[in-house]
C-alpha cells in the first residue's frame, strides 16, 4: 500500500520543477489522465491478484497524483494576487479536504450498495464487485475531471498579479 505515497513522495517536488519550466495545463492533464487509468486499472484486479499487480496500480495513481497537484496547486495560487496567498492557501487546502472526504464517501457508499446487489444476485466475490465497480465509478469521476483539465482556459492574471509584477513585488 506504500506504493502510492513514495511514488506521490518522489514524483511532485519533480513535476512542481518542471511545471515552472513548461507549464502547468499539460502536467496536470497528463496527472489527470495518470489517474483515470490508475483507477481503471484498480478495477480489474480479481482474487487472483497478487501485491506486485496491486503495487503496480497504486503507483501509476502515484504518479498521477503527482503530476497533477503540484502544477496545480501552482495554477491556482500563481493566478492570486499576492496579498491574498494566504486566503487563497486556506480555500485550496480546504477544497481538497472536502473533495477527499466527498470521494471517501462516495467510493464507501457505491462499494456498499453494489456489494449488496452482487451478493443478492448470488455473487460468492460480492465484496470485490463491489469494490469493482467503486473504482469504474472513480475512473469516470476522474475521466470527466481530465475532460475539465483539457478544456479549462489558463487562468488569466487578476489586476493585482499586473500590479505586482510591475513595481516588481
């Protein structure tokens, strides 16, 4: 289960670096894609599967996830003026506690209701259906977020970043 933090560990200070040479948009859908199909893959593992298939998953998500918050992360707080950074800090770390919490909730809720349905329908692996089908549903939610990362506009300066950046703050 280590797989996806040391991948994430590794992996975002690296993309936050190159974010600032290329830019953020395309490592964020390339992270976004990463993820979709990490998700994708989670959901055809089966009972035969053994740690290596599952850390394998886990560090593609890693990597997606590394891909995609660090540039992120610099999109958005690059597009404040830098008297709200810390506004902006709390709102961004806030956003992404409640869509952790809402994701949490959302995978436990669909693994519970198909749990029940497969094992009505006489499944004796109604447990990993379930869990099956928590992950197809996440790789939608995340194919629909890659959709958004594609086509998003770049956040436009606000007037207060102009400012700064002319009397040189």
């Amino acid at each position: 289960m280590t797989a996806f933090p040391l991948t994430v560990l590794v992996v975002a200070p690296l993309a936050g670096a190159l974010s600032d040479k290329i830019g953020q948009r395309g490592l964020a859908f390339l992270g976004s894609l990463l993820c979709t199909f990490a998700a994708w893959a989670l959901a055809g593992l089966n009972q035969q599967a053994a740690p290596p298939d599952v850390a394998w998953r886990l560090s593609v998500f890693g990597l997606g996830t590394g891909f995609f918050q660090s540039p992120n992360n610099s999109a958005v707080m690059g597009a404040v003026p830098k008297f709200r950074l810390g506004i902006a800090g709390g709102v961004l770390a806030t956003t992404r506690n409640v869509g952790m919490v809402l994701g949490i909730a959302l995978g436990g809720a669909v693994l519970a209701v198909r749990q029940a349905a497969h094992w009505q329908a006489g499944r004796t692996d109604a447990f990993l259906a379930g869990l099956q089908d928590a992950y197809l549903v996440a790789a939608l939610l995340s194919l629909a977020g890659t959709l958004v990362c594609w086509l998003a506009r770049p956040a436009r300066q606000s007037e207060g970043q102009v400012q700064n950046r002319r009397i040189g703050a």
